[in-house]
C-alpha cells in the first residue's frame, strides 16, 4: 500500500521544479551575456575563441618603404621583417578588407585609437597597430589607406595565409599580444567585430595586456 | 511572507531579469555577418558565353532600386560601362564585392566609366541588401538594377545565367560606342581584384 504524501512536501516539491525550470532558462543566456561583455566596444560578429596562453604565430612583411613607418615599426633594411622584430611590448593587429563595411565603418574608430596613443608620451613607445588585409591585394590596401587616412603601416594578405595562421574567419578582428624582449609572444585579446568606441577599447588593451599594472608599480 | 511566496517571488524576479538581459545582448549585435546565407564551395562557373570582346553590348532596360529604369544604350556616346553582375543576395562574396566598389567611385570618374551592379534579385531584397552596405543615411554611388523577370533575362543574354537561376560573377565593360572591351566571368567563389579592372578601365583611354 502505498502512503499518501504530506500536504507541505509537495508545496516544496512543486517550488523545486519551478526553482530548476528558472535556472535552466537563466543558464543560456547568463553564457550569451559574459561572452558579447567580455568586449563591450566591440559590436561582436562572433564570440572570442578561447584566450588562454596562446602565442602569435611567426610571420612576416616586406619592410615597408616609407621612412615614417620603418620607424613606427623600428624595422630598418630591405627584405622582410617578423612580427616579433616589431619595436614595441604590446602589438594591436586589425585584420580588415577593404571590401568589408564593418571595416569601413570601423577605420575612423581605429584611427582615433592610433591617435590617442600617439598622443600619449607614456604609451606611444609601448604600443604599436598594425593591419593585415585580408584577401586584398596591395592596390587594394592602398586605396583603403588612403580613403581613410590611415596613419599605421598596413600590409596585404592577397592568398589570406597570415590571417589562416592567426585563425581569423571574419573581418574586422583585433588581435592584441605582448612581444617580449626574449622574442617570445603572448596573444591575450581577440574579437570579431566593428569598432565602436577607441577609448574603452585602448582601456581593455591597457588592461588585459598588463601595461596598466605595470605602471601602478 | 510564505516561504512559498517568497520563492514564487524570487522565481518572477528571475525570470524579468532575463528578458532584460536578453534584450540588452541583442541590442548589442551589429548584425551584418550573421545574416550572410552560406552557400558553401560552387562549381567555379556554369554557363557558356557567348559573347566575345570587341561584340557590340546587348542592350537591356531593366528597374533600379530607387524606383527608376535603366537602359544601357542611354550611355551611349557619353559613358564607359561597367557591368557587375553578382549571384546573389545576402551571400558571401558578393556581399563583400559592392562594398568594396563603394570606396572606389573616383577610378570610375577618373575613366569616364559609370557603374551597373546587377543581380537576379527583386527589388525589395536588393533594397534591404544594399542599406546594409552603407552607413546610415547613405547609399550606394552607383545604380543596382533588377534581373528578377522575365528572370535572368539579362545574364542570359551576356551568357552569364547558370544552371541554378543565378549569374555568375562577371564585369563587362563597355566603350562609349557600345562595344564590349574588357569580359571577366569570374570563379564564384572568389572577389575579382580590383587590380584588373583598373587597367581594363585605363585601357579605355589608351
């Protein structure tokens, strides 16, 4: 014979599953939220892959032939430089087309960022931007340069084999990574997406990157 | 308050709380690339053409976005032409290609060349496409024309209607005299650089 259960224990029962129901439903969406906040001056196209240690894989760029921007980069000679001999701790990579709106839209909130950390004596030295165009030739990324006034080197990706290696399938992405002085590289930001905001995307970088520690030190 | 209630209550806070929160993540997508159809590899190109350089350029009126009608021969005399046909709307490569054209009307007005961007779309989507291509407020410098019916009528005659209803990808120019100078009937699956056109483009002054 089975007995018949307490009144009261129900009640709690019947709160259990509304309890649990709630949770279930807040689960997703608590993930969906920390992942489109972890980047809030991006308007993310895709989530960032996971940060981790991960290093900046090893590839290079003729050195450019402008004065200005071998001495932006510190890179001197002919030839071809790696993107670890780039003078700088912290490295801003935006990979962009000059066919992709987001990055049209985007390129005067990049511009802002370079000048504000031009504009500062403490950061200038200590970040540097560089973009890659993504299956642009080098007519291409001039026209983008110039349309837009962009101020960093810019340097083509025609066949898209840098950006395969950095794991880029969408455009614009930011990639932010510490070049040691040991050469050593230390990738610590990634996010697809358009730029909307340079000055709380500057704060992630000084942040996320540790330049803003260092100098509280 | 019950134990019941204040649980019952907690739950209905909860659950607010995730409309708003949800409200607050969509509001934050810039939504482009998530509305790109991914069409996946295509057979590279699948039509015959029939046309040849140095062929005089089949006429064609067809309706533009804005509400008015082209018709090629109008040009003629005044103009260079150049003819984009894209596949489709709302997919990958082609969503890139205008954009990029977009950036680059001072190379058409340097060569006297206006351009024609033609789908096998309707009007309403070619309107929705195009807007997101644009700041807002703004819009694309050069006309988008309608291929949807009869459908293809256009890409059939320039030999460029695949099997499947759409174009290729293709850029025709075409002199003031009407005579085509310059075919590129491009892999679908790739953007044309820009590099060619240029020079077909300086060719015409040549």
């Amino acid at each position: 014979m089975m007995s018949r259960p307490h009144p009261g224990h129900r009640i709690c029962k019947t709160h259990s599953v509304i309890v649990l129901f709630i949770l279930i439903l807040l689960f997703p969406f608590g993930c969906v939220s920390s992942e489109t906040k972890s980047s809030s001056v991006i308007s993310p196209t895709k989530p960032s892959p996971p940060q981790g240690k991960k290093t900046l894989p090893v590839f290079e760029f003729p050195v450019p032939q402008k004065t200005g921007e071998k001495n932006y980069l510190g890179v001197f000679g002919s030839g071809n430089f790696k993107v670890t001999q780039i003078s700088t701790p912290v490295l801003i990579i935006e990979i962009f087309s000059m066919y992709c709106p987001h990055c049209q839209r985007s390129a005067p909130f990049v511009n802002d960022l370079f000048q504000s950390i031009q504009g500062r004596t403490d950061l200038k030295q200590r970040i540097k931007i560089i973009g890659i165009g993504i299956g642009n030739s080098p007519y291409e990324v001039d026209l983008f340069k110039n349309k837009y006034g962009i101020l960093f080197p810019l340097f083509p990706d025609q066949d898209g084999t840098i950006s395969k290696m950095l794991g880029v399938s969408s455009t614009p992405t930011f990639i932010g990574a510490k070049i040691n002085r040991d050469g050593t590289t230390e990738q610590f930001y990634f996010t697809s997406g358009e730029l909307t905001d340079a000055a709380n995307f500057l704060s992630e970088i000084l942040n996320l990157s540790g330049l803003k520690q260092e100098d509280k030190q | 308050m019950s134990r019941g209630k204040y649980v019952l209550s907690l739950g209905l806070f909860s659950l607010l709380m995730v409309f708003l929160e949800t409200g607050n993540v969509y509001a934050q997508s810039s939504s482009f690339k998530d509305n790109i159809y991914s069409v996946g590899k295509l057979k590279p190109r699948d039509s015959v053409l029939t046309l040849k350089a140095g062929d005089s350029a089949p006429d064609f009126t067809l309706p533009v976005v804005d509400g008015a009608t082209i018709t090629l021969s109008q040009f003629r005399g005044k103009k260079n032409v150049v003819i984009s046909f894209v596949p489709a709307a709302w997919t990958p490569v082609c969503s890139d290609q205008w954009p990029g054209y977009n950036l680059v009307q001072g190379l058409f007005l340097k060569n006297d060349a206006i351009l024609l961007g033609i789908t096998v779309d309707n009007i309403p989507t070619l309107y929705s496409w195009t807007k997101q291509m644009c700041n807002t407020g703004e819009k694309l410098w050069f006309p988008v024309l309608s291929d949807f019916y009869p459908h293809g009528e256009v890409a059939s005659k320039y030999g460029v209607l695949r099997s499947n209803g759409v174009s290729e990808r293709a850029l025709f120019v075409i002199d003031k005299k009407g005579a085509i100078r310059y075919i590129d009937v491009h892999d679908i699956n790739q953007r044309p650089p820009l590099d060619a056109l240029r020079t077909a483009l300086e060719k015409l002054n040549q």
